[in-house]
C-alpha cells in the first residue's frame, strides 16, 4: 500500500533553522491530511491536521502546507530545536460518510528529523 | 491534558493463546481505533468503531480478531488465537472529530 509515501528517511538540520518534511498521496480523496510526531516505544502524537479544502494551515512553529494539483503536503518547522528530534508521519484519511467519521488513517513510512544543537 | 491510556504496556504471550488489548478512550470522544506497526513498518489501520459497531476494518482484521467496548469506558482489542506475526505495536486512538486523532502509548505484544 503505496498510496502515501515520505520519500526521505532522514532529515538533519541545525538548531534555529527550518525543517521541512515532505509526503506525496496518490489517491485524491483523501479528506484530511495529519502530521504527527512519534518517539521510540510511545504513541504518535498528533502536532497538526489540513483539510483538503486547504492549502495551509498554522500552529505556532508548525505550518502544513497542501498542494492538491501536485498531491504533495510538506511540514514546515520554525525554528527547529533539538527537541523536535523524533519520527514525523504524514497520514491521511478518506472522507466519512452519512455524518460519521471514518478516520482510517493511511501513514507514510515516516522520517527521522535530527536537530543538531 | 485528556490522554488516551493502554494496557498493558508490554504482554508476551505463546503462539495460540487468547490476548486482550485495553484502552480507555479520551472521554466524550465517539470514534475508536486500532492500529498497528510491526516493527520497522508503517503504522497500520485495522478497525474504526462507532456506536458500538465496527464502521470499517481492514483485511489485517480477520475471524481472529474482535473489538468491544463492554463497560462504556474502556475499549477493547481481541486476538482469539495469536500468531507469531501478530507480534506488533498496537494503537489504541480515539476523535471527537477525525483531523485530530490521538493515539495512545501502545501496547507490544510479542508472541513466541
């Protein structure tokens, strides 16, 4: 199941600096588009979602930006610090249907972001 | 901070014996999930729950597996008769609404 891939494994990038992740979807109804942080033997934790009505979305030093043409999302983090050293995943999910959520969420393969002080 | 919760955080089990999974949702929240990601995969859908039935399950979710929430509360994910290849993280999440999803710690479930 190919139908959301991050292509870069890894990301290295100085403290202060910005980091950008990026992930392409291929099947275009995909509905929302989610990024999320995940540590080693924990849970991914949700940092910030996009409607596909959008084409950005902001929170505090994290920016999602959607360009549905090119089927391509990218996180952008600024500045980064060594803390945000962590696996991001871009996941999406399908539009529900009759009023309830189908949230069946379809993650990419993930990239680790390394912050270097 | 309202958090989804899982236990046990760790379970080993032997190849054939029953194993359940626990989550308490995040409270007032109406669609549950489970995932999974064996390791060095991608995480990966297997049932959504909503007003006490499955909405959607993947073909991962087979005979062996079952979800319920018996007490309104907690949330649960059984596997009848493990597998070695049921060895895996598994993914408790639950959303008020579905651009926000949260996962819980997991569990790791390792069958020997």
């Amino acid at each position: 199941d190919q139908q959301v891939k991050q292509n870069s494994p890894s990301l290295s990038v100085q403290e202060g600096r910005i980091s950008i992740l990026n992930c392409d979807y291929t099947n275009s109804m995909f509905d929302y588009f989610l990024w999320y942080k995940k540590y080693p033997a924990e849970g991914p934790t949700f940092l910030i979602s996009i409607s596909s009505i959008k084409d950005k979305n902001e929170d505090g030093r994290f920016t999602v930006f959607l360009n549905k043409s090119a089927k391509h999302l990218s996180l952008h983090i600024v500045p980064s610090q060594p803390g945000d050293s962590a696996v991001y995943f871009c996941a999406a999910s399908p539009p529900g249907a009759g009023g309830t959520s189908y949230g069946k969420l379809t993650f990419g393969q993930g990239t680790i972001l390394t912050v270097h002080p | 901070e309202p958090e989804v919760t899982q236990t046990p955080s760790h379970q080993v089990t032997q190849m054939g014996q029953e194993v359940i999974l626990r989550c308490v949702p995040i409270s007032n929240h109406l669609y549950f999930y489970w995932y999974r990601q064996i390791l060095g995969q991608k995480v990966e859908f297997l049932v959504s729950f909503y007003n006490n039935e499955i909405s959607e399950k993947s073909e991962i979710f087979d005979d062996q597996f079952s979800v319920e929430r018996p007490d309104g509360s907690n949330f649960t994910l059984k596997i009848r008769s493990t597998k070695l290849e049921d060895s895996a993280m598994y993914f408790c999440a639950t959303d008020g609404k579905k651009e926000t999803q949260y996962f819980g710690p997991g569990t790791r479930l390792l069958v020997l």
